[in-house]
C-alpha cells in the first residue's frame, strides 16, 4: 500500500473510531481509554504487557457503546470526586490559615493583656507601699 493511501486510511480510522483525542497535547482520550482498561493499563513503569497478548485481547473483548458510555460516566465520575475533594482540600486549608491568624493575634492581645495586668499589679503595690509609708509616718507625727 502506498504511503499517501496509508496516510488516507488512517485518517479514516481516527476520524471513524474517534482516536484524534489520543494525539492531543494531554491525551484526554487515551487516558480515558486506560482508565478503562483498568489501573495496570493506566502505569507502565509498573506493569510490563506483552504487546502481543494486549492487542490479542483487545481485539477479541466486545465493548458496546453502552459499555463505554458506563466507563465514561464512571471516570467522569471520579474526575468529578476528584475535583470536589481538591476544592475541599484548599478550602480546609484556607480556613486553617485564618484560623492559625486569629490564634496568633488572640496570644499577642492575651501577651499585650498580660503585660498589662502586671503593670496594674505593680502600680497597686507601689501605691499600697506608699500609704503604709504615709501611715507610719503619720503616726510618728502623732506620736511626737
């Protein structure tokens, strides 16, 4: 078969068995497809396949459209989880933040009250000091 021919037919086929998602930038399509296959198909570094056997069983499985049409859903499903769980995440994170900034500004306003009853306590002492002096002295005055 000729090059051009060659070309043509596989055109044809991606167009006719929608593959031109698995040539995009990020592959939306082929990742869709191994999420299909299953978590072994979805990580090479893990799992090593004999090309061979996978094709042979790739053409010898039936899937329906309703099949793919049910993994579909299901992967949009767990994108969908997925992405509900990230939204938590950040904002569990977010309060956490806030709440870690109002407990650092309640211990500065509990140091800033601290240093502030200490003063008091010790303006009450020196006052307190003062009249026994006053009063000692006043006695002495009466005494005399």
């Amino acid at each position: 078969m000729p090059d051009e021919e060659a070309f043509c037919l596989l055109v044809r086929l991606m167009h006719s068995y929608d593959l031109r998602g698995h040539f995009l930038p990020e592959m939306p399509k082929l990742q869709l497809r191994m999420f299909q296959i299953g978590p072994e198909g979805a990580d090479p570094k893990t799992a090593q396949y004999d090309i061979d056997l996978f094709v042979q069983d790739a053409v010898s499985m039936s899937v329906t459209p309703f099949m793919l049409d049910q993994y579909a859903n299901e992967y949009e499903e767990l994108v969908r989880t997925r992405d509900a769980h990230t939204i938590e995440v950040d904002g569990l994170r977010s309060s956490n933040r806030s709440l870690s900034n109002q407990i650092h500004n309640l211990e500065e306003n509990l140091a800033q009250l601290n240093t502030e009853h200490v003063k008091v306590l010790n303006e009450l002492v020196m006052a307190r000091l003062r009249n026994e002096e006053l009063e000692s002295e006043l006695v002495r005055y009466k005494l005399l």
